[in-house]
C-alpha cells in the first residue's frame, strides 16, 4: 500500500557513497533504452510522475540525522531533462528536487542515471522498464505486462528491505582485508567528461566462442578477456608488482532470497599477480572460473556480507555523529577505497521484456561510471553491448579487447561519444 | 555504417576516423545519426563565486586586524558581517537549495549581526536584556508562521520549531543567573516557546516523535 510518510536508513552498502561522492567520483551508473520513436519530453515526464510513487526507494530525498544520513519522502514533481554530453553526471543532493536519480531523454532514448546509494542495476533496471512501460501505455498502445512490470504490481515492504542487515549473522563475521591493486595511469579529460566505447556483439556469437570454445559462462569469458588484454596490453602491469584485481558485482537478492529494490550486491574479485602476465587466454578463463567458483558459495557470501554489517554496527561507529563519520568516510575512502581494484566489470544479464514491449524498445544499455576505467554490460534480444567508459585519455585496452573479439571471430560493432574536435576542447 | 579496415570494426556512430587506430574510416562520409550530444564548454559560476567569496574573506581580516591595531574591535564587525551577507546572499542566489535551508540561514545571520552590532555599541545591558529574547521570540514566530502555512515537510519543521522553541528557552536560564535584569522580554520569550513546545508536544507529538526517530536513528 503506498504510503505518504516513510523513511529509510542508508543500506550498508550505500552509507559511504554520499560522504565520498563529488563532481570527479560520481558513483553513478546509467541505464537506457533506445527505442524505435522520438521520446515525447511531456508524457515520458507524466510517466514518471505516474510511477515514481510505487518505487518507494527511488522517491525519496537525503537527509541528515544526527548520527546518521537517512532517506526520508519525496513527493515534488519530478522534471525530466534533455540529456547532456558528460554521462554519468553527480546527482547533487539538493539540486534535482531532492532526488538522487535522472531521468533524461534524447532522441528515441530514455535514460535513467541512478547515484548508487539509491540502488543498484537491478533496482534501477525494474524502475526503468517500469517508466518505459508507462510511457508507452500513455502513448496509447495496448500492452500486455505478462506479469513482468514491478510498476504495475503492488508494492511489498520486502522491496524496501535492507537485505544487508536482514541476512545478517554476529557468528560468521569475514574479516577483511585488501592488499592494493594495478592502477591504470594517464591524463585526465577536463570538465569530467568520460569516454564512452560501446561494443554491440551477436550473442549468438558469443556463445560460440564462451560456451562452445571455452565451456564458460559469458561473463567468465568477459572477465577472462578483461584480464587477458589489461595483462598483456599494459606495460606498467607486471613493472608496478601489484596484482590485477577486476571487481564484478554478484546480484545477491537469487542467493537470499530478496526482492529489495535498494543495493543488494557484492563483488567478486578476480586476481592476477603480476608472475602471471604470460598466461595464455586458456590459462586465465580456467583460472577465473576457479575463483568464481570459491567465491560463489552461499556462505562464503553471508560471512562477507555480516563483515561489511559488523563495521555498521560497531557500537562506537553507530554514536560518532554523522558529520564526523562523513569525514572519516572521505578520508577512509580517499586513502584505501579507490586503492584497492584495478577496474571494475558489472554484467547486468540479459533484459526480458514482455513481448508487446519489445517491438518498440530497439536496444537496452548499461554503462558505469568510476574514476579509472569501468565496464558494463547487459544483454537484449540478440545482442550483448559492452561498455567501456574511461576518463583516462587511453583507448589502448579497447583497442586490444575489440582486437581480441575479431581474432576470435566474433564480428565487433561499436559506437563512441568521442568526437575528432575533443582533442582540443578536452 | 563505416568501417575501420585495420580495427576490423563497424561504427554505428558518427566517426571519420577510427577512434582506435585513428585511420580514415570507410563509408565515413554518409551522414551518420549522432548518438550523444556534441560536448560544448559551459561557463561556470563556481570561479567567480569562488573570487568572491575570496575578496570578501580577505576584507574581514584585513579590517578586523587594522581595527585590532588600537585593541578594540568596532568598524571591523560591522564591515565583516557585510562581508558575510554578501557571501550567504550570493550563495543564496547562485546555488540552488532548497529555500527552508536558506532561511535557516538568514535566521542565524540575522540573529548573529544584531547580536554583534549591540556588542559594537558596547551595551551588553541591551544585548541581553532586549535584543537577544526579541529576536529569539520573532524568529519563533517566524518559523511556526511556516510550520503552520508550509504542509509538505511538516516532519522537518516540527523538530526545527521544537530545537528552536527549547533556544529560546535560554534568556530564561541566562535571568536565573542573574545575568538578565529586564524581565519582561524574557518572561514573554519563555512562555511563548514553552506553550510552543507544550503545544507541539500535544498536537504534534507523533511528527515530533517521528523526527526525533529518523534523526537519531543509530
């Protein structure tokens, strides 16, 4: 049932971003969908208006407590805008009327940037196709949601769950501990500008070459080839004698049982030391599945998810007041946070959408941002896009990826955001 | 659709060149659809704010250290809270908040500057006798003239009217010491934020309640 008044505490997961979040580290990732008409600005904007409400976790604003910030009811007209140049822009918390996400439109696509304190892909993906869904029924077409539209449904206070705190156990308390990661070094573009490379590979393709070839899954065949050029590519890599750490987001909520619209992920991390720089490709896609295997295993999770809760519910943390946790955040994260992985590598799966929607959504998309290099990718009828974004003016690993795909025979179509006259301007 | 002949990649976007191997792409002179938009230099407010902010700082301390010079503070107070009005209004103007913020904040300042200016004239008879419980009652009635006519954040103003019922509050406590020798004002703020409180307490305990839970929440 909705509800006027509600508010929620931070996930575990989403405490730090706030504190650490700026115009240069925007931890935000953005979702689209391309589709076969021009986007009418007027009922895309009605269409959110219509839907927010339902998404309890996505209407509301930041707010600060005493010990802690918190999200509490938004219930301002959302105001859809045009998109801009600079992709994954910062949401400000007081600018946007409070809200923490963006929704834009250009051309035939909708866009949704979500800032990850909000929720993660999977949150941000039902919210998306559920706008997409309602802006489609308003341009009068008759759709049938086959039960796959969470916009539709009623809203169940288990979407609003933080899972983190749910699934926590005081016994199987993980220490951890992060050893520093390879960095990828270069000059900056200005104005945060982030350059998008966006691979679109046939998924039949893929399969041959991951299934077929290698007997592995598509994102172990991706995470393998990620490592193979970034190993072999890089220079600096086995030179700096730190090891190559790749971090993937795992969905938790299959594990656990959950339905929370709020981030619930971990990631995985796949490790390789500088010694390892002359592994072959066969070399490496074994040694990623082992390591997906270790860490794949449902206890091994709830032991890592108990450690991040156990830091929340330090009884000396929890009466810091919040501006001085803020700080300590700023300074942890500044210090140890960008440290500790090389890139990161999100792969949102394949996206379903009832078959009456599908013949008007052309493609779906799904891009991360970060500091160093980021990489996204997401399924959509017979296609993968991959998504390398960088804000380092370095294309040498998208040039040895998109090399790697054709030497495997897999056919690479790319689009790019970058423009001849950037090397000037930025 | 152009095609890089060395990369081995077909551009759906509107490249010339191989954004890889910066070869010539085939095909390239079809006009292709532009995907994102051309990226154009904005100009930015944040220098000049920053240059302003900037030049207003330095004219606090450069007057308040002449006016050191004789060992008494005067001129330098009011030129500096001038200073800090035109900080918080082009602040106000320039950045876009959220207006109840703002108005936190002309409170705060408003109270600050006639606090100083009294303390100028050297009356701290006055200060505390008059200025202090007056602007502590009209500030109080300000804010619940807003929490009354403002419905759509009744949970944050119910907890800042109350914060603000139990400041004024403290004239009372300063006349218990002896400190305050005028009565009037200060028995007329008292009673005003303590009818407040009770009042808010009655008939908007569970607002209050309900604040008092997100913001402590541990």
């Amino acid at each position: 049932m909705k509800k006027k008044k509600y508010w929620f505490k931070i996930d575990n997961a989403g405490k730090v971003f706030p504190a650490i979040s700026n115009d240069n580290r925007t931890n935000t990732f953005r979702l689209s969908m391309t589709l076969v008409n021009e986007i009418n600005k007027d009922v895309l904007e009605q269409a959110v208006q219509m839907i927010l409400p339902r998404f309890e976790a996505f209407a509301v604003k930041i707010q600060n407590g005493i010990f802690w910030q918190y999200f509490s009811e938004n219930h301002r007209a959302y105001r859809v805008e045009k998109e801009g140049s600079i992709l994954n822009k910062y949401v400000h918390p007081r600018n946007n009327k409070g809200y923490l996400f963006k929704v834009y439109y250009y051309d035939n696509r909708i866009t949704l940037e979500t800032f990850h304190a909000l929720s993660d892909g999977f949150g941000s993906l039902s919210f998306l196709i559920s706008i997409v869904y309602q802006y489609l029924i308003l341009l009068g077409n008759k759709m049938d949601s086959e039960g796959m539209i969470l916009g539709i449904k009623p809203i169940q206070p288990k979407e609003n769950e933080d899972s983190f705190l749910v699934n926590y156990d005081k016994n199987m308390i993980k220490k951890m501990t992060e050893e520093n990661a390879f960095h990828f070094k270069g000059e900056l573009f200005d104005y945060g500008f982030s350059h998008l490379f966006s691979l679109k590979l046939s998924l039949v393709e893929l399969k041959k070459v991951a299934k077929e070839k290698y007997n592995s899954t598509i994102t172990e065949f991706f995470a393998s080839t990620l490592c193979y050029c970034i190993m072999r590519q890089n220079a600096d890599f086995y030179k700096q004698k730190k090891p190559l750490k790749l971090f993937i987001p795992i969905n938790l909520r299959p594990f656990f049982d959950s339905i929370t619209l709020r981030n619930f992920s971990l990631y995985l991390k796949t490790v390789f030391n500088p010694e390892d720089h002359l592994l072959d490709f066969n070399a490496i896609i074994k040694s990623v599945k082992n390591q997906f295997k270790d860490q794949v295993d449902k206890n091994v999770l709830k032991s890592r998810i108990s450690g991040y809760v156990s830091l929340e519910k330090a009884w000396w943390l929890r009466f810091l007041p919040a501006f001085i946790k803020n700080l300590a955040f700023k300074i942890g994260y500044d210090i140890l946070g960008t440290k500790i992985n090389t890139a990161s590598f999100s792969n949102l799966g394949y996206v379903k959408l009832p078959k009456d929607m599908q013949k008007h959504i052309k493609d779906v998309n799904f891009v991360i941002g970060g500091f160093g290099i980021g990489i996204g990718s997401i399924g959509y009828q017979n296609n993968i896009n991959l998504n390398f974004t960088s804000r380092i003016k370095d294309v040498s690993l998208f040039k040895s990826v998109s090399d790697f795909f054709t030497s495997e025979g897999i056919t690479v179509n790319a689009i790019s955001n970058y423009r001849e006259a950037y090397d000037e301007l930025l | 659709m152009s095609y890089c002949n060395q990369c081995k990649i077909n551009y759906h976007s509107n490249q010339k060149k191989c954004v890889l191997c910066q070869q010539k792409l085939m095909n390239s002179s079809l006009k292709e659809k532009e995907y994102f938009p051309f990226f154009r230099k904005k100009v930015s407010i944040k220098p000049f704010i920053k240059y302003f902010n900037y030049i207003n700082l330095m004219s606090i301390l450069i007057s308040i250290l002449i006016d050191l010079q004789d060992l008494s503070l005067s001129f330098s107070l009011i030129v500096s809270i001038s200073n800090l009005y035109a900080i918080a209004l082009a602040s106000f103007i320039f950045r876009r908040e959220f207006w109840t913020f703002k108005l936190s904040k002309i409170i705060l300042i408003s109270l600050l500057t006639l606090l100083l200016i009294t303390l100028i004239l050297q009356q701290t008879n006055l200060v505390l006798d008059f200025v202090l419980p007056i602007t502590l009652l009209a500030n109080l009635l300000l804010f619940f003239i807003i929490f009354i006519t403002r419905k759509d954040k009744p949970i944050d103003m119910s907890l800042h009217l109350l914060a603000f019922s139990i400041f004024t509050l403290l004239p009372k406590l300063l006349q218990q010491l002896s400190l305050i020798k005028v009565t009037l004002p200060t028995d007329i703020a008292f009673y005003s934020s303590l009818s407040l409180i009770i009042y808010l307490l009655l008939f908007y305990r569970r607002l209050v309640f309900e604040a008092l839970r997100r913001q402590f929440h541990i």
